[in-house]
C-alpha cells in the first residue's frame, strides 16, 4: 500500500499585493505528526500567488518524502482548490504558470484537493505569517522560528537601528547617504529598485482630453509629443541615473522610449501589463460625450473600481492586477538598479496608489501630465517609497 500524506498550505499578502510569504505542513494522516514544514518571503505578491506558492512547497516536500505517495490537499483557498480539481478555469494568465507548476510536482493521479476552512488550516496559516515577519526583519523562514522569536529579533533591530541613529545624529550631516531609508528600524536592506516613471508624449488626442486606451487607435506622438520626449530624453541623460529602459507596448510610449533609449544608449525591452487601460466603447470620446451617450455606465465606473467602460472595457481593478504583476517582475528583474518606466496614466498612477496604500478612488484626485516624471522606490522588506509625482519641470 502506498504511503499516505495531508499536505495543508497557506499564502498571504499584507496589502494583496504587499509583503507576501507562504507556509506548508506535510502530515501524517494516521498517527497527526509533523512531518515536514517549508515557510518562505516571496516579497511582494498577491493573496493568490503566495498560496499557489505555498501549494508547490507542500507539494515538493512531500514528493521528497515519497514520490509514491497518495497526498490529500487541504487549503482554505477555494479558488486553487477549485482551479487545481479542474473544476473552474484558470482565467488570469499570471495563475497559468503557478498552477502548472504545482501540477507537475507529483503524479496528477496520486494528489486530490479538498475546501478546509481557515480555522482549520491555523498551521500552514502560522508558518505563512512566521515567514512575513521573517521577511519583515530582513532575514528567510528558518525551522525553529516562531512568531515570538521574529518579534525579539525584530525588536533587538530597532534597537541596534536606534543606537546607531544617535550616533548618526552626533556626527556630521555631511557624509548624509543619498538614499534615504523607509525600514523605520529595520537593517539596512540594500539599493531599492527604483522606477523612474515616463508619461508618454501627446498625441493628436491628448489636447482635446479624449479617452484613449490599448482599445483604440493607437495613436503615434504629435509634433508636440515629440518634442516632448526630446525634452525629457535631455533631462534624464543629465542626470545620468537610468540603468535601463521599459516601455508599454502602445505606440506613443515606444516611441517616447525609444526617443529616451537612443540618448541613453540603452535598448528598449517591451512590458505588455504596463499598456493603458481598455476604455471600451469610450475610446476616442471625450468625458462630455461619455456622459451623453453611456450615464449610467460613467455614474458606476466613477464610483467603484470594479465597474467597466461600456462595451467590454478593462476596470480599474482589472488594470491594478495586471500591473501589479508588471511591477513586481521590474522589481526582480532590476533589484537594486533605476529603470525608467514609460507607460500611461491609469498605470503610473496605479503604480502611486500602491506604493501609498491609497484607495482607489485616490486616482481620481492625480495630475499627470504628459511627458511628466514620476518615481517610485521598492525595497527589499517590500516598504515602497513615492518620490516623485508629475514633475514637469523639464518641458518648460
């Protein structure tokens, strides 16, 4: 008879997506023992991915115990319960990968899932929140931890943080860093990935204040968008800080970046989750026109996230999921380096709202400019810092 396991697993986001980490317990179903653990800081992330994440562990430790073994899932998530038992369709592209992956840890016909709810799944749920605060202080899950020994080191940090902030005071402001540090106590975690974010230039719709989104016409730069760029390429090579150059896939923000890239020298890598919003049936009206023909349609999207334009548009909500999951792939790929980041309204400030912890109805209260800069910082305990927002100094 084949050996047989419960595997229990968890994931979560302070922020969703926050600071995300995930845990997972291998049980012995006959005698209630512990057989394995894995917990880890997977940096910021969503509710979703650390789950899928803290599935895969399970899964893999496990299999390592017994690649012949018959496992029983159990998780609090109905949603990878559901998707990984074939009976809802994964429909978000970033699941795809997750759940694949999981899929081919161990033989598909020796694992089944079942719906526990949150009560019962304290254990994976325990170890998830160990390897946040883990990742709070700076440091990986390690067997042994616990929430009460994190809290001790994390104190002990805020200590050593503030002796040597005395000493700090006491010295010189001369030799102050550049970078200013947004742990509040925490040790020192390094360069953030910084984002220098790029409005795209005008376009022949930007002036008349027309809805234009990656459901349109694409426009390309007007003359004043061109210039534009230009003016924002002279400032940004002035300051020489750019390590590399991201783009939106729409036309105006290549051609933007690719103004930028050639003064910089550097090549332009295309990032599809930073295109604009899908405005539907609005593409190309202006507000006025909008309220005329669609009310209704405009009353709901002014006052909830979750609402899209008229004729199969992208919500708001829709658009901050996609560009988390741009945000967070820039953040690994440029850890500790500056990217400049040429997109469009909807994802900077999304992109701002994020990194503030502001609602989302706080984007309707943004300026931005076209060609205006903006900058975000992310660091390694996933605290991000806003630094700049539509400065457009430069273009006059």
């Amino acid at each position: 008879m084949p050996r047989r396991f419960i595997v229990e697993a968890d994931g979560g986001s302070r922020g969703n997506p926050g600071p995300a980490g995930y845990g997972a317990v291998v049980i012995d179903p006959a005698t209630g023992e512990t057989l394995a653990e894995a917990a880890e800081y997977i940096g910021t992330a969503t509710n979703n991915v650390a789950e899928y994440k803290g599935l895969v562990a399970g899964l893999r430790a496990a299999h390592a115990l017994d690649p012949q073994a018959l496992i029983q899932v159990r998780m609090d998530s109905k949603l990878v319960v559901e998707q990984m038992s074939g009976r809802w369709k994964i429909k978000h592209p970033d699941m795809r990968p997750l759940a694949a992956e999981a899929a081919a840890v161990h033989p598909a016909g020796q694992v089944s899932y079942e719906w526990i709810p949150r009560e019962k799944n304290k254990h994976a749920d325990r170890l998830a929140n160990e390897a946040m605060d883990a990742g709070k202080i700076g440091k990986q899950w390690q067997p042994g931890d616990s929430r009460a020994a994190l809290a001790t080191a994390r104190s002990g940090a805020v200590r050593a943080a503030d002796a040597a902030a005395e000493a700090a005071d006491s010295a010189t402001a001369a030799a102050a860093p550049s970078t200013p540090a947004v742990g509040w106590g925490t040790a020192d975690l390094g360069a953030p990935a910084t984002f220098v974010l790029l409005r795209h230039g005008e376009t022949a719709l930007t002036p008349e204040k027309r809805f234009s989104g990656s459901g349109g016409t694409d426009p390309e730069l007007s003359p004043a968008g061109l210039r534009q760029a230009e003016a924002a390429a002279a400032a940004l090579a002035a300051r020489g800080t750019v390590q590399a150059v991201v783009s939106s896939p729409l036309r105006r923000c290549r051609q933007t970046a690719g103004t930028v890239a050639a003064r910089l020298g550097l090549d332009v890598r295309i990032e599809d989750g930073l295109r604009e919003t899908d405005f539907g049936a609005w593409e190309g009206l202006t507000f006025a026109e909008v309220r005329e023909r669609h009310p209704e349609d405009l009353t709901a999207w002014l006052h909830s996230a979750k609402a899209a334009p008229t004729g199969g548009g992208e919500s708001f909500a829709a658009v901050a999921r996609r560009v988390a999951v741009a945000r967070d792939k820039l953040i690994a790929r440029y850890a500790g380096r500056t990217v400049l980041v040429v997109t469009h309204v909807t994802p900077i400030k999304t992109l701002a709202r994020l990194a503030l912890g502001a609602p989302p109805e706080s984007l309707f209260k943004m300026e931005l400019s076209a060609a205006s800069l903006s900058a975000v910082a992310y660091y390694a305990d996933g605290n991000a810092s806003l630094r700049l927002l539509n400065d457009t100094s430069h273009l006059r």
